[in-house]
C-alpha cells in the first residue's frame, strides 16, 4: 500500500504541473476586435428527432444579433417526432432566415451526424458565399452574441476553427456526478492549453460548437475525409490542423447544451458509445486504460483506508494527499458548473463508473453492436 500510495501521489503532483494545467478553467475566447467587414456565415445544425430541445435551442440561433449576413440550414436527419415541421414553426416568428432540409438515408460508411454536417455543408458550398460555417448541436442555446464573438476571436487570432465547449446541464443527480468529470477528463486527455499552441501535435474541439474557416475545411476534405469517425469532433480538429489551419478550444461561456439526462443509463450510453473508439478498440490501450484508472483515481482512498486500517501512517498518508490533489484539481471545474464543492472527494467514485463504461464500450463492440446515434448503430456487422 505505501508504494502504491507513492506511485499515485507521484501521478497526481506529475497531473496537476506538466499535464497543460488542465485543471483549470480559464480559457476561455482569446482576446478579439471586430473585423471591418463581417463576414457571411452559415450555421449547420444536424438534427435528428430534436423535437424535445428545439424550442430552446433554435429561437437562441435564430435571434443571433450577427453584423453581417448570416442563415441557420438545419438539416432533419431521418427524424420521426416532426423536428423539421417545428422548426419551420420556430422560423415564422422571425430572426435569422432559416433553410430546413433531408438528407435522405446515409451512404454506407458514414457515421453518426456527419452525414446530415455532409448534406448542410453542400447546400453552404451551392450557395457559395459563406466564409464560415458554425456546425452546433441542436440541443445547443447560444447566447445573442454568441456568433458575433466567434466570428471576432476567428479573425482576430486568425483561427481556422474556433470550437467552444457547451456548459452541459447539470440538475439532477446524476449529471451532478458525472457531467462535470465528463469535461475534466475530456480536458485532461486534450489540455486546452496544449492544443491551442500554434503548431502543437495535440488537436480537438468540441462538436457542439465548432467555427469553420470554409476554405480550410474544403482544403481538409471535411466531412467527406472523416466520414468514418466515431469521434468526429476530434477527428474533424486533426482534419483541419494536418491541412495547415490553426485550431483552437476551450470553455463556452456563451453556448449551453439543454439537453437533460434523465438518469445513469442516459449517461451511460453517452459515454460507452465511443469510450472504446477513444482507445482505438485496442486490448492493450484498454487494459493500459483501466489500470491507470485504478492506480490514479481509486489508488488513493484505498491506500488511505488500507493503511488507517493497517496501522500503516505513511500509506494512509500518501492516500490522503494523493486524494487531496486529486479533489483539488476538481475544484475550478465544480465551480465553472455551479456544484457544490463537497462533490470533489467522489471523483474516485465517479471514476470508478466511467471505467465500467469503458469496459462495457469494448465488451459491446466485441459482441458485434457497434456504436449508436439517435437509433442508428454503426461499426457493426451489416449496420448503417
């Protein structure tokens, strides 16, 4: 117990310096002016049966007080709650034009939402004017200027894609438990700082908002070069970064998902659906994966319990502090969400849980389901 209680200390003092401080919660849109001619934009929002959402969502888009030209293409994936006839409903009280169209059934090999992101940025490309396309979520409320901020932080920084992370909902139990760690690990895995130094190697964005140079995502092949991806917001970033456009993350203070999750299982799906696709449904990855889960997050308290069991005060004292710098770390996030703090020293419980989800990700993906978006499962044997 003592050596693993060091092994995790060790871990967590190497985390919290030398892993792009990702802890912290403080990037944010880098400083921006307003250019002098405001360049059109179109917003690409893929739906598929957001019937439930969009009331919230699409009137925040709509009513985007945007300089220049700007429309809203929402592009109804095969949906069967009448989503596109809402949003038609939506549009007939005013704001910013907006175009509703199908895809028709997706092509074999294509992914999740990108084959409906594939049909709206053809209809951008016909009408040929639009130097940039916002591609957001339709659970995703955007702030009045939440457009015209984007659009300033691309031109200032000179940025090919701008991506913000959503402020997730967070009111029931469960999203209290596990919504804000989903975020802490997703920064932990791509630190904000790291992928937003120019010509870093670490590259990745946020699909529920995610500001395109035009030019550059036709340079980059997208969505067609990506068709494949489980992980497409990632995916789409590294597109984007090996064609030679610089990329930027970080937190959304202007955009917020308002979609609820009504308990554990909802969650669950969300993250088991690309956890294995993450590691590249690879065994040794998997494996790798769950013992550093265990030696960094659940370690702790079992050192700590172990030894104030054992009579042990050097393992119990390395698991405690371990445990400290772990919950410490956990803080900005909490905060960042409006969660009470006492929150922080379940980490190693809500860790514990999306380890099982990684697991249950692989162990579906070798029993042949593949992934699943809104009903449709891909990377299976005969799926679509």
């Amino acid at each position: 117990m003592e050596w693993i209680g060091a092994g995790s200390l060790a871990a967590w003092v190497w985390l919290a310096l030398a892993q792009g401080f990702f802890w912290r919660t403080d990037v944010r849109l880098p400083g921006r002016t307003d250019p002098e001619r405001w360049p059109p934009v179109a917003v690409v929002v893929p739906a598929r049966d957001e019937a439930e959402v969009l009331p919230v969502s699409l009137p925040s888009l709509l009513a985007q007080k945007y300089p220049g030209r700007a429309e809203v293409i929402l592009v109804d994936d095969g949906s069967t709650d009448g989503t596109g006839g809402l949003a038609r409903e939506l549009a007939a009280r005013g704001g910013l034009p907006l175009t509703v169209t199908a895809p028709g059934e997706p092509e074999p090999g294509w992914t999740g939402k990108l084959w409906a992101v594939r049909h709206g940025m053809a209809l951008v490309r016909e009408r040929g004017d639009a130097e940039y396309v916002l591609l957001t979520d339709a659970d995703i409320a955007h702030a009045p200027d939440s457009l015209r901020e984007l659009v300033a932080a691309a031109h200032s920084a000179d940025l090919d894609l701008v991506s913000q992370m959503a402020r997730l909902r967070v009111v029931s139990f469960w999203e209290r438990l596990i919504v804000p760690a989903f975020v802490y690990f997703f920064a932990q895995l791509y630190p904000f700082r790291w992928v937003n130094r120019p010509g870093a190697r670490t590259a990745a964005a946020a699909g529920g908002c995610v500001l395109l140079r035009r030019a550059v995502s036709e340079r980059a092949g997208v969505p067609d070069s990506i068709r494949h991806a489980v992980i497409d917001d990632v995916t789409l970033a590294r597109a984007v970064q090996r064609a030679g456009g610089r990329i930027w993350l970080g937190l959304g203070d202007r955009v917020e998902s308002v979609r609820p999750y009504a308990g554990l299982g909802t969650l669950w799906r969300m993250v088991s659906r690309s956890a294995y696709a993450q590691l590249r449904h690879n065994p040794l990855l998997l494996a790798g994966t769950v013992a550093g889960l265990a030696l960094v997050y659940l370690a702790p308290p079992v050192a700590l319990a172990a030894g104030l069991a054992a009579g042990s005060a050097t393992a119990a004292a390395l698991g405690g502090a371990a445990w400290a710098v772990m919950a410490g770390t956990y803080l900005p996030m909490l905060r960042y969400y409006r969660q009470p703090l006492w929150l922080a020293p379940l980490l190693p419980g809500t860790a514990l849980l999306y380890l099982l989800m990684t697991v249950d990700s692989a162990v579906q993906h070798y029993r042949g389901r593949g992934a699943a978006w809104k009903g449709r499962t891909y990377g299976a044997p005969g799926a679509s």
